[in-house]
C-alpha cells in the first residue's frame, strides 16, 4: 500500500500512515509518509480517534515495541471537523481539528520501526 490521502472534506478512498501511541489527547495522528510529521488539511491536524485505531489493529499490536509503532490502513473515509480541548493539558483552550472517519476499512497492517 503506497500512502494516498486527498486533502477534501469529501468521501474518498485512502491509504493513512497513523501513529499509534500518540499523546497528543486528541487522538492518534496521521503522518506524512515522507517527513513522519503530523498531517495537515489546511491549517488544521489531523488525527483519528484512538479506540477506533486499536480496534483496526487489533491482534496484531505486538506485545513490546522499541521505537515508533503506525498502522497502515487502507479505507474509504471522511475527514470531520472537530473542535476539542486536549485533556492530556490542564486548562487548555479549545482547538480544531479534522478527524478522520471510516466509512469502509480495506486493509490495516501494523508497522514497528524498521518495516
């Protein structure tokens, strides 16, 4: 799976690089294949919801990991604006954000660094 995501609000057919483990409180982030940077749609990040991250990879988190672990998914998904306050941060101010939502998922595999 090569990484393709469009940069619309609209339905479309995708491959995301998404972190997991991510302890940014608004869910684990989509990366830039190329920089390993968090995603952007505009001037806003994108993250996807962490529970629904580890339901898609499921039993094949490995038990111990040294280094970063992401997930490769392949869907039909939906980019949702949000707007949320990062509850890792005492006070901190509401923000926006886009969320990505799974319409149909295709394909998800775990990569531990060095795959």
């Amino acid at each position: 799976m090569r990484e393709k995501l469009e940069l619309t609000g609209n339905p479309q057919d995708a491959v995301l690089l998404v972190s997991f483990g991510w302890m940014g409180g608004m869910g684990e982030a989509v990366l830039d294949g190329v920089t390993g940077g968090i995603r952007f749609f505009g001037e806003l990040p994108i993250f996807m919801d962490s529970e629904q991250v580890r339901q898609i990879a499921g039993d094949n988190l490995p038990e111990t990991c040294v280094g970063e672990l992401r997930v490769l998914i392949s869907a039909n998904i939906q980019l949702v604006r949000k707007t949320g306050r990062n509850p890792s941060i005492r006070g901190a101010p509401e923000q926006d954000y886009w969320e990505v939502r799974i319409n149909k998922l295709r394909e998800a595999r775990v990569l531990t660094e060095g795959s």
